[in-house]
C-alpha cells in the first residue's frame, strides 16, 4: 500500500505514513488504482496540452497586422515612383544635340549624328517618313563607324580625314556589299 498524500510505500497495517505523517485512509485496491488511472490521465492531458502551446503559434495582433499593411503599402509607392522615374518615355526631351552632319559631294545624302548615339541618314528633299534613323558606335582602333538600322542593315564608314568619311560596306540580309560613297562634314549645317 502506499500513501495516498507523499505516495511513499507503507505496510498495509500502518495507520500513519512513516515519510510524511499523514493519517493513512483505508482505500480498496480498487478505488486507489481508479485513483491513480484519474490521476495519470489528468498529467497526459495536460503534458499533450502543454505540447500543443509549444508548437502553436502566437496569434498577430491588429497592431502588427497594421504595421505590416502600411510597411508594404509604403514598398510598393516607393518601388512604384522608382520605376516611373527611370522609365520615362516622354517625348519632350530636347537636350538631344546634332554631333556632326555629314553629305555627299552632290547633296544628295546626309547623315545627321546626334550626341546620345543616334544618327539618321536621308536622302535630299526626303520627308520625315523617308529617313532612317540608327544607332551608331565609334571604333576608334580601326577608324570606322558603324550604323545599325532597325531593318538590320548595317553600314560600315571610315575615317578618311577629320572632315570627311567613305562609307566603306552595308551589310543587308546578310550580304556584304562594297561601297565607296564619300561624305564631307557640313559646318554650315551645323551653324
């Protein structure tokens, strides 16, 4: 038998716990094992209750849900202002410069150099539709320049002077094809 207050075991016989001095009540076998089976079941019920707070989450208050709302609110303007400032296709900038203009002996073709690595190349009298604007890059090393259409041609110039260029080559459908159409610079263009 054992006491029903420190659980020490004692001799059926004792009256009082010799560990804790508790009176000893006489229980049947029956009732204490019905005792002890409550008691397990109360400890398991709350070792699984306490297990299931260790794994649950604590619940977000209103106050941190509406710190995390305004916090990606104010990401996304900014990330929004960001992108429009750097994608602005506005046509209204007028900062865009001729470089050099350059034309045939006859008059007949020029090419107009811009300062933002743009160029158009047209004949005389041409309209705004009949010009053909391109992109343009300076190989110093070989002393060419070199036009790229939308169209894909590509027309190959040389340095022959500082005041005159021979386009050399135009590459069109993946033909190579030799030229040599001089071009001088147009100072009174540019005035």
């Amino acid at each position: 038998m054992y006491c029903n207050k420190c659980g020490n075991k004692i001799s059926d016989e004792s009256v009082f716990c010799n560990r804790c001095g508790s009176k000893i009540e006489q229980v049947s076998t029956q009732s204490a094992n019905e005792n002890l089976q409550s008691q397990n079941t109360v400890i398991d019920n709350s070792i699984k209750s306490n297990n299931e707070n260790i794994n649950e989450k604590p619940k977000a208050t209103k106050k941190t849900n509406a710190i995390i709302i305004i916090a990606i609110i104010v990401i996304g303007l900014i990330l929004g202002v960001g992108f429009a400032m750097f994608n602005d296709n506005s046509s209204d900038d007028v900062s865009v410069r001729i470089k050099q203009s350059y034309v045939t002996s006859d008059k007949e073709m020029r090419i107009l150099f811009f300062d933002n690595g743009s160029c158009i190349m047209y004949e005389s009298g041409a309209t705004q539709d009949e010009t053909f604007p391109a992109l343009y890059t300076i190989d110093k090393e070989n002393k060419e320049i070199i036009l790229k259409f939308d169209n894909g041609s590509i027309f190959g110039f040389e340095y022959i002077s500082s005041t005159s260029i021979r386009l050399a080559y135009h590459i069109e459908n993946g033909r190579k094809i030799t030229d040599s159409i001089l071009f001088t610079l147009d100072e009174k263009f540019m005035k």
